[in-house]
C-alpha cells in the first residue's frame, strides 16, 4: 500500500493543499497568517506573512535611519522615488547608495576614501551649522557637477549651475550641503563645459514674428526654454511657443481677432484718454511717430517710461523715478482700482501685467508688511499678506517686480539703507520659497530718500516703514 503524501504550493496569492481531494485557500497580504498542517503524518509547519507597508519613507526619515546604522556625510543625489539615491561615508569610505522607498539600501558602490573630522562626528548634525560656499562647491565636485556658478550665495538656499553627464542643471542647495531641487535647463559639451547657447532678445523675435505676418504680439511667459505669446494672423488670434533662437515650435488657434485697418489706428488724444482711465497723469510724448508711441506719465507718485502700440497697448513699462501728488486738473475718468479677490486670482491661470500692479496696491494700500525691530525678520502676522502677494507674482509671468524697501529717518543713513536692502532681500527669499521665478524679482533698498510722509511724528514714520511692488514689463 503506498504512503498517502500532502503537498503544498503557494502561486497567484492562493495557498494550495493537496492530499486526496483538492483544497484552495486565498491568501490576503495586508495581515499576517499562521496555518497549521501535516506533512507525512509527524510534521507540522506554519507559513507567516508579514504586513504589506504602503507609505513610502520621507528624505528626513530616511536620513534618520541611515545615521542610526552609522552613516555619516548623507547628501541626496536624487529624491525622486521610486529610489532614492544617496551619498554618504561609513569606515572612512565613501559609498552611492540606491534605495528604496522604505529606506533600505538595495545596492551601494564604493567611491573612494571619505574625510572624517577628527572627533568622529559629523558636523552637519550639529544645530545651527551653516556649510560654506566652498564646501558646498566641494560637495557639488564630488558628486560630479563641473563648470559650477552660484546663481545665489545667501542663506536659507543656495542656488547655482552645474553640468553633470553633458545636461546643465539648475540646483537648490540647503545649508547642510544637500541638493533640495533639481531641475535640467540646457546642455553641456563632451569636457563639462556649458555651450553658448544662442539666445534672441524679445524684440528680435517679435520683429521675425511681424516679418511673417503676425500683429499684436504679446509675450505671456518670457521664461527659457520656451518662449509663449499670443499673436493675431489673418484675423485669427493664436498661442504661439518660440525657442531661444526665434524658432517657433508649435502654434495654436485660441480665438478670433478684430479686423485691423487704417480707421483702428488711434491718435494720440485717444491714447492719452486711454491712460488717464488706467490712472496715469502728467503725460509726456517723447516720440509720436508709429510704429511706437514713447512717452512718460506718473502714476501713485512714480514716474514711468511707456513704449506703446498703434493701439494703446502698453508694450513696455519700467520705473524713471518719482513724481508729486497729482493736482485736481490733471487727473480726469480715473478708473477705481481693481480690488483683490483672492477666489478669483486663484481660479486664473494668467493675468494681465496692468492688472497685476492693480493687484499689488490694493493689498498693500491697507495692510504692511511687518518687521522685527532693526531686524529683516518678516513677522509671522504678515505671512498670510505675502501668501496672497505670491498668488499674484505666480499668475504674472511676463512681469518683473521690483521690491522696494524703505525705512523712517531714525538712525544713520547708511544703516537705514543697509537695512532696507535686507528687508527686500527677506520679501524676495519668501517669495520664491512660493514658486515665484527668481528671474522675475528683484530687491532694491531706498533707506529714508523717498518718504510719503513726514518724519516728525510716529505716524508718518510708520507710513515711511513700508515694502512696496513695482511691476515692470517688456524689458
């Protein structure tokens, strides 16, 4: 007689035994299980799963692990999961680690000798540790970055240019050494030198779009690689990407345009009515032959250059000083400034560089952005005012923004503009921290040489205490 056998399999998530009939269990990964059974009639055995984890580990947990197994160094090459890519020193050797989202190393590859400091420690743990711009070039040499450049030497972030592999990258760095952000924005050649990249300035690429029929060219992102604009052809309005070179790479029809002839051409006196309605006054025409109008107007007491079309369109616009209080005469239609809701600005994706500047001084005719005393530290009651600042910038692509620090006459001169200078400076790092494109600000301290109000009683202090946006465009 022949010895009855039991026989188990595990395929497909179904445990199976067989003995004389056949019998089909499923199992289930996200709990653990025991079955007991017999095998030959003397064996018993049991088969566990553990729990199935779902959560992928953050950087920081990661770090925390790694340095609990005695590693030290730790800079994060890549932190794009599904893998983690890490490099970091153990036993005075220096190893790339890839890992997965649970922080478990699953391949490393030895570098080369590792510099330990001398109590064993790695400085980086340490509260408060600042690492240098020339460790940090040190660090971006090992990890294999050349031709490096520092965009941004200041604190909280780093941000410079480095070619790694033939690509040039744009990095983010923190104060630790670690590499926060990556992003690819051209080419290198074969010995990791950057290539001059042939760029055609704006108004080079809307003469070639007009040379090929196209009017009302308007730039709405003016950010490398790509180049966006809208732009009318045969009475049809279309969106427009153009490359560095003036190339244009795809083109879209979004609407319908209005037929231009000789009659939609406007003069000079329907032109100035046009911006006495946006709130200019003391216009001046430096230039009044077409294809450009040129003149000069102020507006809440600063003056501006104006470049506009044969139909009033504001092409570009930028800061030449300032100007006095507007005299009853002067002003006439003024249009009410467009008041800021936060609902609508966020539900669009773009808006209007005109309209942007309305946005700016309507949050800011009311509300200031608070300091420390003799401090650039932003008060955390301003926090929700610069929130909604940043929701603006980030929908005005094709505007630059100037932020303007002014100080009281309370202490010397030169401090007073030292300190207006960190003060912007401190606006600016909040505001790319919120996406705002670094190329789109800048920061500019006045100290006390432009007040809007006296400086003999606290109130007209506090007034001279002020941030202010300036938006220019078509530069």
């Amino acid at each position: 007689m022949k010895k009855s056998t039991r026989r188990l399999c595990l395929a497909g998530g179904f445990l199976i035994l067989g003995v004389s009939s056949l019998a089909i269990l499923p199992i289930s990964g996200e709990a653990a299980f025991s079955l007991p059974f017999t095998l030959s009639g003397t064996t018993t055995a049991s088969i566990e799963t553990p729990p199935v984890q779902s959560v992928a580990y953050r950087p920081n947990r990661v770090r925390r692990d790694l340095r609990a197994d005695g590693w030290r160094n730790i800079v994060f090459v890549d932190r794009k999961l599904p893998v983690y890519v890490v490099r970091a020193c153990r036993d005075r050797r220096r190893f790339e680690l890839r890992l997965n989202r649970f922080g478990k190393v699953q391949r490393r590859s030895e570098l080369g000798p590792c510099r330990v400091a001398a109590s064993g420690s790695d400085r980086t743990d340490r509260p408060g540790y600042r690492m240098s711009v020339r460790n940090v070039r040190r660090v971006l040499d090992g990890l294999g970055y050349k031709d490096i450049k520092f965009r941004d030497r200041e604190l909280p972030v780093y941000v410079a240019d480095g070619c790694l592999r033939r690509s040039l990258y744009r990095l983010r760095i923190n104060r630790r050494g670690d590499i926060n952000f990556r992003e690819r924005i051209g080419r290198c050649g074969r010995g990791g030198q950057r290539r001059e990249v042939v760029r055609v300035r704006l108004p080079e690429i809307e003469a070639i779009l007009e040379a090929r029929g196209f009017n009302r060219i308007k730039f709405t992102d003016r950010r490398l690689p790509t180049y966006k604009a809208e732009a009318c052809k045969n009475n049809r309005k279309m969106e427009l990407k153009i490359n560095s070179r003036g190339e244009i790479r795809d083109r879209r029809r979004i609407g319908e345009c209005r037929e231009i002839d000789g009659d939609n051409i406007l003069k000079v006196s329907e032109i100035t009515k046009l911006l006495q309605a946006r709130r200019y006054y003391r216009i001046r025409y430096t230039d009044r032959e077409l294809p450009w109008y040129k003149a000069t107007a102020c507006r809440d007491r600063k003056e501006f250059s104006l470049l506009m079309n044969r139909w009033g369109d504001i092409r570009r616009r930028r800061q030449s000083g300032v100007c006095e209080a507007p005299q009853r005469t002067e002003v006439v239609a003024i249009a009410p400034r467009r008041r800021f809701d936060y609902e609508l600005v966020r539900r669009r994706e773009r808006i209007d560089a005109d309209e942007c500047q309305d946005y700016y001084e309507d949050l800011l005719a009311d509300n200031t952005i608070n300091f420390d005393t003799n401090s650039a530290t932003i008060q955390r009651e301003s926090y929700d005012l610069l929130e909604r600042l940043a929701t603006v910038a980030t929908r005005c692509p094709e505007t630059n923004v100037e932020i303007a620090g002014h100080t009281d006459s309370v202490g010397s001169q030169s401090s007073n503009q030292k300190l207006s200078e960190r003060r912007a400076q401190s606006v600016v790092d909040f505001l790319m921290d919120r996406r705002v494109p670094r190329e789109n600000l800048s920061a500019r301290g006045y100290g006390e040489e432009r007040p809007v109000a006296s400086n003999t009683t606290d109130r007209g202090k506090a007034r001279n205490r002020r941030i202010e946006f300036v938006a220019s465009w078509g530069e």
